[in-house]
C-alpha cells in the first residue's frame, strides 16, 4: 500500500458505467482504494453487491466490499432499465455476495481514520452518504472531497422530464449531500451526453477485460438505444471517476445548487441559481466541460493494462 496515493472510497450501485468507472480507478494504479461501498439503484443492493463482486473478482482485487442501502430514505426504490435485469447485463453473475450491510459504517470509520485525506467518488444515489452525514455531522468537514455524478442543468432528465436518475431515486439525500459543508465535484448529465463511447471504441481495448467490457458494452449501447434514444454507450460514472485520474482535463464553475425534494413533476429536479442580481451560495462546482480526446485517450491505455 502506498502511503502518497490518493486514499478513495467507491459508492456504486453497478451498472455498466459503474463498471467501467472502478475498472479505471483500479487499472490507473493511482489509488488506495479502501473500500467499494454498494447501494440499491440501478438494480437492487443484492444485485448491485453481486455486481460489484464480479467486477472486483475480474480485477482480481482484494479491496473490501460492503453493502449498503437497499432503499432511499424515504420513497419506494425506482430501478433504471438501461442496465438490464441484473443490472449488469452482458455478465455472467454466478455468485450471490452476502450483504454485510456495513457501507455506512465503513464510510464513517474510514474518514474518521484519515481526516482530510479521503475522496469518495458517488456513483449511485446517495443514500449511504446522507446517512453516513445524519450519523456523524461532523463527517463532511472531515471528506476530502465528493465526486458526484448526478443532476441535469440545461438538459432533459434521464429519469423525469427535469431529473438525473441518480438525484431522483433518492431525492432526499441528494438534497443533505448537496448542503453538507465538503468540497463537492459535480457530473451532470450534460456533460455526459456529449461524450459518449461508441463500440468501436471499446474495440480497441486489448488485454484481460477486452471481452467482458465488449460483452457488457453490447447490452448497454442496446439499453440505452431502447431507452433513451442515444447511440453509443452514455459511459456518465466513468467521467466522474476519470476527474480523480486527471482534473486537469475538467473545466469547473461554482455554482448554486438545490435538490427539489416536495414538486409533483420535479422532484429530484437539480435547481441551479442562474439570476445573475442574486447573491448565490455556492455550494458546488460544477464540471462544464471534459477533454474527450484525453479521456478516451486514458480510458483505453489503462483498461489496455
């Protein structure tokens, strides 16, 4: 273990963007990953946990893994569809994780061990950290920083007219993350449509997880054509992930942003303070923009080795 790599927890609810995102991390040898950290979302938290065991097993990876929420904090679960009824379809799962339920503990204890020094990457909703955030309200202050995808800024939702799945599953707790005082990084969809990764990029991955990702990318870029009506594969949570790799690829404003937690058609709807008279509480910064070229360019070397 290397005390000078950047210390990252990974909560997830896998998916294959999820997929590719711990691949990155893990493959760019960049990081001490203490903990993956699963929650329900893209399918339910046994799913998403037996997901997450998959891919730690493909990396041959002995980063412990906990399960987390398997339900937001106050609504029914809405599951995505673009994935697939395992979540992570294109993958032969064949084993049931046990779920340990231990995610927000874990959380708890390894920020607390490593004040100041620890990124978590949130690629799912954000249950586990609003309650990691209503157990200890000191914890915030003490998170490095969030790297969040989520919410929808100029651009359609994925999940409602006006919200990001990950922020509309789980409104609530979007909405205590987002107020927290810790340094947050924002994804959001807009971004992530004007990236996306097509099959021949995936070909042109060599080595161990060439055919697992082309077997995964199929049944996603299906997914998403059927869904969503985009061509390619929408890769959103590798690109919050790729920002801990290389931030200088990003371009970042700060910006004002509420979570819609009451509306009857926005609910979970990303509200961001564009009255250029007020005086704004920032609270966020928001990622405008992304180096396709260098990113591509990363993802294939590092998914390559």
């Amino acid at each position: 273990m290397n005390k000078n790599k950047k210390k990252v927890i990974i909560d997830t609810d896998p998916g294959q963007d999820d997929a590719l995102a711990i691949m990155l991390l893990v493959k760019s040898g960049m990081f001490d990953i203490r903990a993956v950290t699963t929650v329900a979302g893209n399918s339910v938290i046994q799913n998403t946990t037996n997901n997450a065991r998959f891919i730690l097993d493909l990396l041959k990876s002995d980063i412990p893994l906990y399960s987390g929420s398997e339900k937001p904090l106050s609504k029914d679960l809405v599951l995505a569809n673009v994935h697939g009824k395992s979540g992570l379809d294109g993958a032969i799962i064949t084993k049931k994780e046990p779920l340990n339920g231990m995610a927000v503990e874990k959380i708890i204890e390894i920020v607390k061990q490593n004040p100041n020094k620890v990124s978590i990457v949130v690629i799912g909703p954000q249950t586990n950290i609003a309650k990691a955030f209503q157990l200890d309200p000191t914890l915030p202050e003490l998170i490095k920083e969030l790297i969040i995808m989520g919410g929808a800024i100029e651009v359609p939702g994925n999940k409602s007219r006006v919200a990001e799945f990950n922020i509309f599953v789980d409104p609530i707790a979007a909405k205590i993350v987002f107020e927290a005082p810790v340094r947050k990084v924002l994804v959001p969809l807009d971004i992530c449509n004007e990236i996306p990764l097509f099959s021949s990029d995936f070909e042109k991955i060599t080595g161990s997880l060439r055919e697992p990702i082309l077997s995964m990318m199929e049944k996603y870029i299906e997914g998403i054509a059927k869904f969503e009506y985009q061509q390619g594969a929408l890769v959103y949570d590798t690109l919050a992930a790729y920002y801990l790799i290389r931030p200088e690829a990003y371009t970042l404003e700060d910006v004002d942003i509420l979570v819609e937690t009451k509306g009857e058609y926005t609910d979970g709807m990303t509200v961001t303070e564009k009255r250029v008279y007020k005086e704004k509480n920032i609270n966020i910064q928001l990622v405008k923009k992304v180096d396709r070229d260098m990113f591509v360019s990363d993802f294939l070397n590092f998914l390559s080795k």
